[in-house]
C-alpha cells in the first residue's frame, strides 16, 4: 500500500512478517495451557483440533536457508517445501515446531509423506490415510473415519474429550469466520484495488492459527478500513494495472518472491488461489449435520488440491474466481519437482485460454533467488499483453 496509508489491521505487528504475529499469538496461548498441535497442509481439520480446545501451529516450510540440511538426507530434486520443513526439523529452527506438541500430517503427496516417517520419532506425529478419489462414495466413509481417529488420537495424547456439540460449535465458528474473510476479499474484486496480496497473505496466515473469537476484532477492524479506503478513493497498484490471478502450489516466505515480481512489473494481484491464500476460505462447513464429523470431511475433500483426481474442482473453482474478480492474466505457480501441480498445469492452461481466453503463464520455481532475473522477464513479457485500458 502506498505511503502514509493506515494499515489494515493497525496494531503492534503491523509490517512485521505474519509469523511474528502468530508466533506471538501461539505463546500466549501456551502460556494459558493450551496445547498446540502442528499442521503442514490444508487438510488438517482445524475444527476438530480447535473442538479439543487445542491451538493449531503452521509448521516453517518457506525458507530457502534450511534446503541444503535437507538435502543432507532427502533428494535434491525434491519439492522446496518438502525440504525446507524438513530441515527446518532437522536444525531445529522452526519456533512453530518447538511450541507444538504433536503433529498432524496428512497423505498428500509422496514426498510429504516419506518425509513424516523421517520426523514421527521426534514427537507424536499422526498421519491421516487422504482419500484420493474424493467423489466417490467410499472416499467420504474413509475420511470420516480418519477425522473420527483423529479426535482419538487427540483424546489419548492429551488425555481430554472432544464432544459432538464442540465440533458442531466450531463448524459454526468456521463458517463465521470464512464468511468474514470473504467479505475482506470481496474489496479485492472493486475495480480499483484497495487492499495488496501482503495484506491478504498477513490475514489468512493468522486465520489458520487463530480462534474466530480472536479474529474478530481484526477482520471487523479490517472490513472497516477497507470501507473507509474505498470512500476515501486509496487504491493499490494504478487505476488500470493488470489485474492478475495467481494460482497452483503453497507460495510462502521466500517463494513469495514472484508476487513481488509481479508488483514490480505493474501488476496487482486479486487472488491467491492456493492453501497460502484464499482457498482455505472458500468452502462452507453444513451446519447442524446429522454426523459434524460428516460435515467435516465433506468439506475438506472439496478442496481442490493437485493430489486429488480427478481435480476437475480446481476448474470449476477457478471459473467462479476469474468470473468475480475479473484477472486479465492467470500465473500459475509451481515449485520445482511437484508432478501433479505441474502436470495438472497443462489442463489449467487449456481451461483458461480456451474458456476464460486469458493469457497464461506457468513459473516453475523454487526458493533460491537464482531465477528472479528470468521470471521477472516473462512476468513482464505477460503483462505487456494486456490491453490498456
Ligand atoms: S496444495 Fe495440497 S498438499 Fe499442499 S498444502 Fe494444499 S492441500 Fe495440502
Ligand atoms: S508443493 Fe507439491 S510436491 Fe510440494 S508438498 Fe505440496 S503437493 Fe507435495
């Protein structure tokens, strides 16, 4: 946001890195006796970690300097994300990691799930058998029950019990909070912008750790400045800046280098279709299901993730964002060696250029700074094809 703009959410961590607010926010709550649990991946049901009234923990996963202590022990023609958790583990520096006290992991894809054994030993690391299949029938039995086995583990490792009604009540508290998210990226489809994708990264960050009750005052405060930015005629970017859609794989810390890319070259982006961004807002849990833990699982196997096929979701999804938030151009974010973003990306383009006809750029990239000079290239090649307006 330009200079001498009043940030959207005016508190103490205003500028800062998004992890020192929720680092904050998590040391508070330990310090109040709850246990914290660490999540790597946008299945982790928060609602029912948070029905066991426990503290979810995103896990480092972003940091180009923890790559080469992973590559000590995994390929190097691994995932980036894959590695850098690991060797955030591995050198032990990842504060998120320290705070928690076990760890939800999920079967995604395989190098995430080889990496887990490496780490089961070191805390209490429970793994969840993903449905891959996610419209068949039996997939919704499946995960069901991994979701109700995951209430077990959480009972028996921290020695608690986790009600139906507590689900149901964070269910609740889910839609509330998503609700008012979207209403937060709803300003992001005005013509002229008047929120950045940092504001937007910041608040989706800390909606993953964060209670509804303790997001709250932050979103309406936030919904309250935007208003006020629209009224007072503050925008982001210039009047007729290229809109652009960025979408494909988790961009976090240093990988959030291509979003800058793409302000430096003009460029403002309206969404950030990835579990980094807005898409672990864009469900809504059913309320008042015969089986919460039904309404759960229903809602997680819609997130539209590479992993899953058929991922025609992924499209239809896409189909609603371009039609709201109207992008001139879609990127398509892919770190290096992940097979089925990348793979997945030739459908996506097909989708966009012929239905949507938007211009379509697929980066494959990692965390170094090595690729900058080349991707800011193309960016701007991109966004040159776009028409004034
Ligand atoms: S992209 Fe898929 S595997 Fe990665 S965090 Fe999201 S849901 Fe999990
Ligand atoms: S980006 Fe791809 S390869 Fe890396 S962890 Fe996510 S799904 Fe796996």
């Amino acid at each position: 946001m330009k200079e001498g703009i009043e940030p959207l959410v005016n508190d103490e961590f205003a500028g800062e890195p998004p992890t020192k607010r929720c680092l904050a926010y998590l040391q508070t709550q330990r310090e109040k006796g709850k246990h914290v649990v660490g999540i790597y991946c946008g299945y982790a049901p928060m609602e029912v970690i948070r029905a066991a009234d426990m503290v979810p923990s995103v896990l480092c996963a972003f940091d180009d300097k923890t790559i080469a202590a992973g590559e000590e022990v995994l390929p190097a023609n691994l995932c980036p994300l894959i590695k850098s958790s690991y060797g955030f583990i591995k050198t032990d520096t990842c504060p998120f990691y320290a705070l928690s006290e076990a760890v939800i992991a999920e079967t995604t894809c395989d190098g995430k799930k080889k990496m887990f054994e490496l780490i089961a030993d070191i805390k209490p690391t429970h793994v969840m058998d993903l449905p891959q299949l996610p419209d068949q029938k039996e997939a919704q039995d499946n995960w069901t029950t991994m979701i109700r086995k995951l209430a077990g583990f959480l009972e028996t490792t921290f020695k608690t019990k986790i009600s139906d009604d507590r689900v149901e009540q964070e269910i609740k508290n889910a839609n509330l909070r998503n609700k008012l998210l979207n209403q937060v990226f709803d300003f992001a489809a005005l013509p002229s912008m008047p929120l950045t994708w940092q504001e937007v990264y910041d608040l989706t960050y800390f909606g993953q750790v964060a209670t509804t009750k303790d997001m709250l005052p932050i979103l309406e405060s936030a919904l309250a400045t935007l208003q006020k930015r629209v009224a007072d005629g503050v925008y982001h970017g210039e009047k007729d800046s290229p809109r652009v859609l960025v979408t494909g794989c988790p961009v976090g810390g240093d990988a959030t280098k291509i979003f800058k890319i793409i302000e430096a070259a003009g460029g403002v982006i309206v969404y950030l279709d990835s579990c980094t961004g807005m898409k672990a807002y864009a469900g809504h849990f059913e309320e008042g299901a015969p089986d919460p833990y039904r309404s759960v699982s229903r809602r997680y196997l819609e997130v539209p993730c590479s992993c899953m096929t058929p991922n025609d979701r992924r499209l239809s999804e896409l189909d609603i964002i371009i039609n709201k938030f109207r992008p001139d151009v879609i990127i398509d974010v892919v770190l290096h060696a992940c097979h089925s973003y990348n793979i997945e990306s030739s459908k996506v383009k097909t989708h966009v250029e012929t239905i949507h006809k938007k211009p379509f750029l697929r980066i494959e990239t990692d965390y170094s700074q090595s690729d900058v000079g080349q991707i800011r290239t193309r960016v701007e090649a991109l966004l040159e094809m776009v028409p004034k307006k």
